[in-house]
C-alpha cells in the first residue's frame, strides 16, 4: 500500500499530531516510511495460521483475577473532592472534540 500525503495529513489529523510545521520533504519521507512500515504488515497476512491458536501473550501466564466481592465505596462527594474542576455533581474537563455543528 502506498501511503499518498493527504492520507499522512489525514492519520496525523485523526491522531492529533500538526504535521504543518514540518517541511515538505519531511513530509513526502513520513510517508514513505509509512508506506514502508504497512507493506511489512501486509506481509502477515501470508503467513498460514491454520490450525494455530490465538494467544495474547507468547509464554502461558496464569490470569490473576481478583476476587468478585462487594465492598463499600467512598461516596459521590469523596470521589469529586479529587476532582480538579467540578461544576455540581460533574467533573468538567476540556473539550478535546469539535462538535462540529451548531451548539459545539
């Protein structure tokens, strides 16, 4: 897969990061290297996993699971104490999302 410049804007834009600062050529090696890194990840998909079981970890670990018990919480008002902005019974934090529209 060849990774065109407006698809590096785009992926960079959905994650957050300002490539505008960077010069073009720069750019144009982003991409490349993005290019680069999804070809050896298509390459996986040769691989013949018939009959393989998935696994989620290379050596078998047990799963350490905590008990299933009920225990009492600090309550509402304790838990906002640590907030660090509060607006009632609700912790503000900053917009990180455009709405988009009218209202956002």
């Amino acid at each position: 897969m060849s990774v065109t410049l407006e698809t590096l804007k785009h992926t960079a834009e959905l994650a957050r990061l300002d490539l505008s600062l960077l010069p073009t050529e720069e750019q144009h090696r982003l991409a490349e290297q993005m290019s680069r890194i999804l070809a050896f990840v298509d390459q996986l998909s040769e691989v013949d996993v018939e009959g393989e079981e998935p696994m989620t970890h290379p050596i078998a670990l047990p799963t350490a699971l905590a008990a299933d018990v009920a225990v009492a919480t600090p309550g509402a008002a304790a838990m906002l104490a640590n907030a660090p902005a509060r607006s009632g019974d609700e912790i503000v934090v900053p917009r990180v999302i455009d709405g988009g529209g009218e209202g956002g």
